[in-house]
C-alpha cells in the first residue's frame, strides 16, 4: 500500500482477486493454479518459442488469520479479563528458556495489574489472535505486533491501550492482543465491521509480505506439493471439493499449458484420498470423492494434534501411564463414562478456534485427553486440581417437560399464572425458572413471547429444547466438575469437608497403578488424621455423613473467626435455617468448598456460593435454602437464581 492515509480502511482492502478482472475470489490453491498457467503466457500477445526465456511471473502475498473476539465487561467480566491475562502470559507459550508475559507499544514486559486498572470501567474489550502463515520466519514478532497496532491507531485515527503476548506452544506461532474499550478521548472504542472483517487481515499481510517478500510461484508449488501426503484437510483437498460436480471430479480432459505440474499434485493427492478410502476412480480420470471426506480429514489432522499434544505433556512430566485403547475421553460414546481425577496439563490446542483441551489423570489408573470446547470452560481450572468429567447433559431440562405438559393443556399456550392455578404449591422461583428457560429458547429463535406475557410454545417443542443442547454442547461437549482445588497431598491434613473423605465414604474398589495408587495412600493418611482430630473413634470406624458435616462446620467455624475481626460482626450459622436475607458482600473458598458472605447490620452468614451472585454483589439479596442448594431473588422480588 501506497503513503499513509491514502486508502480508507472502510475499503475491502488485502483481497486477493481474480486476474482476469472478475473480481470473484480464489483460494490459495486456485491462484497456485492460475499462476501456473500465467507462467508460460507471452507479453504483448506474441507466442514465445519454447526457449524464448521471457515469462510474466506471479507473485502472492503471505497469508494471516486474524481472529476479533468482542467481550462485554459487565457481570464477572473483570474476573474473566484477569484469568485471560494469566493465560495468553503463561510460561508454557513463551519461546524456549523465557518466562512468559505481556508486552505493550513501549515496555517488553508489562503490568497487567496497570492494565485492568485503566480498563476497569470500560465497557467492553477486543480480544485478539494474530497468526501468520509463515510465522515461524517473522525475525521478531514483538516489533511485528507493535507495527500493526501502530497502523491500527492511524486507521482508527485514535490511541489504544493494549498488551499483547506472543505464543510458540502450537505449530504456527501466533499473537494474543487485549485492546481496552475506550478511544483516547474516553469514549467507548467503536472499530467498524468492514475493518474488523477485512481491514485488520489486510494490513496484518501486508505488513509480513513487506517483512518476508512476497511468495514466488515456485514457492507457492513447494507448499502445496507439501500437502499431498498430509493426513489432514489441505488446499489440494480443497479445490478438489471445489472442481467436483456432485462429488465426481473430472480430469480426464489435457490440462491447460504449463498446469501439468498442478494436474500432476491433484492426480497425486486423489490416489492418497483413494488409499485412505475417501477417494475411488469411477473411470480413467473421473474420480467420485466420499461425502464425509472433509469432515473425516479434519478429523484426522485434530487427532493427529491431540496425540503429539497429549505425549508432549507426559514426556515433559516425566510420567509414565498404562497404554489404553483411547486415550481420548469421547462424550458421545455409547458408554462414556464420568471420569475423576486429578489435572495433569490444560491449554489450547488451536488458539484461533479456541479448542481447549485437559489432560486429567484418573483414579483409574489412566491419563485421559479431555477436549473442553471454548477456553473459557477451563479457566478457573490449575494444575493439580481435582474435577470430574461428564458427557454434556443434551436432553431437554426437566423445565421443558413440564412447559410441554401444560402448554399441551391450553392450545400450546404457557403462562406463569396457568402454571400457578395448575400446580398450587409452586414456588414463585420455581416458576421464575421456567420462565427464564423460555428466554433463553426465544433468544436462540424456538419459542416466542406474546404480548400479555404468555408463550407460543410449538409442537415439537421438546425436539427443539433437544437441538438447543445440541447446539450449546458444541462449545461445551463435557461437564467439568471442581471436586477439588487443593492437591491431594493437601487434602490429608486439611480441616473441612474434601474429596477424598468422600471417596474414604464411597469406599470404592482401590487401584493400585498412576492417580489411583496416590489416591489409596492418601485415604491412610486422611483416616489417621481424622481420629487424632476427633472425627473418627479410631481407623476401622467408617466415615459417614454426620462426620462430614462436622468435618464442614468446624472450616466454616474456623472462617467466621478471621471475618468476625475483619467485619467487627457476630457469626450467624444457618443450621435448620429455611431463608436467609441481607447483602452479598463477597466470596471466599474454603476446603468444604466455596461460601458467600451474607452480611446483616450486627451479624453475618456464610451459605453455599453460587455464580449468580457475582453479578449482585452489593446488593440486598433473599434465599430459600432446601439441603444444600439456595434459590436466590432480590429483595424487589426480582428473580436471579
């Protein structure tokens, strides 16, 4: 691109087109082809000999994958920003021998805590991933990141706050990017569609062209050679895709002067296909590729991946585990099981889809890839932790079969006063849940609202509560559960109620290999522990639920002493209690598990956290307590359990 400020960024810039003018786009591989073809065609028109030397040669600017991701900052989005910084900062990413950390335009490394402190009442932020093709060539990608944040201020024509971190943990080396939310004059930062589409990408590759030059056809050929054999989704398998009519692609007809090398690529790919079974020849030239075959290659290249990424974090663990059929977990198996354990390793396996992954390391004896979904799912997640794994529960809520139910009553018509005259003992909570179900089918386009307040609820409104599921597990395809957020080694001195007492309670059968081993000396040692504290008469008395609620009221006992001198207030315990009302100061994690402060005028409570106060801190909150498990409201009666 030409001097600053001559081209608007609202332009569609960066687009590689067509050369005949067309203006339609073509894929990398299909300007491979062009290319080619181009190579051997005469200036001026005259037809040159074939030793006459002079070709026109076609160049092709270096690809870039830039990923804009929004993210509000109300509710625990404060929290969250401070658990991405920790992320994109981690050792692991950072190149051999450095320690990780954020960089801004000025400082190599930066202060993150500066950072949130200037985004803390932003509304919003931009979270960005910048991956080069050729990362791997870029001299220093600092200085890189630095130079498209710098053309982004021209563009924007304002100046940003932001740190980025630069990752080496996959195979392309890639940038992470926070921009906070205000412009330079303390308005909410607004960057065009256009330019978050296009613009960003755009610049990004004309930056590393500059840096790298651009790429030559007999560059461009090496690269796509290099993917004939690959067992993953590629270019070649693109274009394939795109010449087939009705999945047959024709190649019997000569290809055009100076293609033969690219004919010869697909040729070779198509008998690569044919061996992995994705391809055959109907007839000389005519080949039928197999409907699944994208999907199949790409899930190929993914496994390919885990496996490296899976072998990688025991090597460097130095842990050896017994081989099993599928190190895999698969949610969708027909008999996936829950899986507990404890964290081995945790990350992304691919940044820019945002593909997180677990390694947990079983009672079982086993180490156990986990694919998590989005990253956010793993966030609060360390190593050594210890969670639960599940499939993700897909089948309608038990509020869609009574919505069903008494919508199938009145014309497929539900209302909160027809639910009330039908089941008289219904809490208005209880209700509220229902109704804050159907908000979320009507924002996903299932149900609809009508004026009086009442629902449209359709037909085959369970088959849709079903593939809403669906659809949110494919962020979400298994339930991680925190069982626990001390390490075992802790556990076996600690005073509360822990995992380990409940697996001491389970008295399940003991294995004798990996975590599982750990997990059998640890329960010893727990049960010495708990008769030199009284809990238990001696090591042959089973543990039972008396003793860890016992177990949980001496943590609690010994919390609410620290915060009565913080707070200069009674403690008020809730045993047998069936309400609870007062302000939700904040929260606090014990070993019996995470509490809220309940704070009153002269006393305060500690109950069961849930994610739903975060929101509410501050503010005066009224629960209904049933076992272990609190419904919440405000005190204006407006629902947000």
């Amino acid at each position: 691109m030409s001097g600053k400020g001559e081209n608007s960024f609202e332009i569609k810039i960066g687009r590689i087109y067509s050369p005949n003018g067309s203006r339609k786009m073509i894929s990398f591989a299909g300007r491979v082809k062009r290319a080619a073809g181009a190579a051997s065609r005469p200036k001026n028109g005259f037809r040159l000999g074939g030793n006459s030397g002079a070709v026109r040669e076609q160049f092709f600017s270096r690809r870039v994958i830039v990923k804009v991701n929004l993210v509000k900052m109300s509710g625990q989005g404060a929290q969250t920003q401070s658990l991405h910084l920790n992320y994109i900062a981690r050792d692991n990413a950072a190149p051999d021998n450095e320690r990780g950390s954020i960089y801004d335009k000025h400082n190599d490394i930066a202060d993150a805590d500066e950072f949130q402190k200037h985004g803390k009442n932003d509304r919003h932020q931009f979270r960005i991933i910048v991956s080069a093709e050729d990362g791997k060539e870029i001299a220093d990608l600092r200085s890189f990141t630095r130079d498209i944040m710098a053309q982004m201020e021209e563009d924007l024509g304002t100046k940003l706050d932001w740190v980025a971190a630069d990752h080496y943990d996959t195979a392309t080396p890639h940038t992470h990017i926070v921009i906070g939310g205000k412009n330079e004059d303390g308005k909410n930062l607004v960057i065009p569609r256009q330019y978050i589409s296009y613009g960003m990408r755009a610049r990004a590759e004309e930056m590393v062209t500059f840096e790298l030059g651009p790429i030559n056809q007999y560059e461009a050929g090496v690269k796509l050679a290099s993917e004939v054999t690959k067992e993953r989704f590629t270019q070649l398998d693109r274009a394939l895709l795109r010449m087939a009519d009705a999945n047959v692609v024709d190649i019997s007809k000569p290809p055009k002067r100076a293609t033969e090398w690219t004919r010869r690529l697909d040729i070779a790919r198509l008998k690569i296909l044919s061996r992995m079974g994705l391809a055959y020849q109907e007839q000389r030239g005519v080949w039928y590729l197999d409907k699944k075959m994208e999907n199949t290659l790409r899930s190929m290249g993914e496994r390919g991946d885990i496996l490296k990424a899976y072998h990688r974090a025991l090597e460097d663990l130095k842990l050896n585990r017994r081989e099993t059929f599928d190190v895999v977990y698969d949610p969708h198996a027909a008999r996936a099981k829950t899986i507990t354990g404890k964290v081995l390793a945790m990350g992304s396996l691919d940044d820019i889809n945002d593909n997180a992954y677990l390694i947990v390391d079983t009672t079982e004896g086993e180490a156990i890839y986990v694919k998590a979904g989005r990253r956010e799912n793993i966030e609060n997640l360390k190593h050594g932790m210890i969670v639960s794994v599940s499939p993700a529960d897909t089948q309608p809520k038990q509020s869609d079969f009574t919505i069903d139910k008494l919508a199938a009553k009145r014309n497929g018509d539900y209302s909160p006063a027809a639910h009330q005259a039908a089941d008289q003992g219904a809490r208005p909570e209880y209700i509220q849940a229902h109704i804050r179900r159907l908000e979320a089918l009507r924002r996903a386009g299932h149900v609809t609202r009508n004026k009086d307040g009442s629902w449209k609820i359709p037909h085959d409104y369970l088959d849709r509560a079903k593939s809403y599921e669906k659809f949110r597990s494919r962020g979400k395809p298994v339930d991680v559960n925190l069982r626990s957020r001390l390490p075992l080694k802790e556990l076996q001195t600690t005073m509360g109620r822990t995992w380990l007492d409940e697996e001491i309670m389970a008295d399940t059968k003991p294995v004798n290999e990996g975590f599982g081993s750990d997990v059998q000396a640890a329960k010893m040692v727990r049960t010495q522990y708990l008769v030199q504290q009284g809990i238990l008469e001696n090591e042959n008395m089973s543990l039972s639920a008396e003793h860890l609620e016992e177990l949980e009221r001496r943590d609690l006992a010994s919390a609410a002493k620290k915060l009565s001198a913080t707070l200069g207030k009674a403690y008020l315990g809730m045993d047998g209690a069936a309400s609870i009302d007062g302000t939700y100061r904040e929260a606090i994690t014990r070993p019996s598990g995470k509490y809220a402060i309940i704070e009153r005028a002269k006393d305060f409570s500690l109950v069961p956290w849930r994610d739903v106060l975060e929101r509410n801190r501050g503010k005066a909150v009224s629960g209904i307590m049933r076992g272990n498990t609190i419904s919440w409201t405000l005190n204006k009666r407006r629902e947000i359990s």
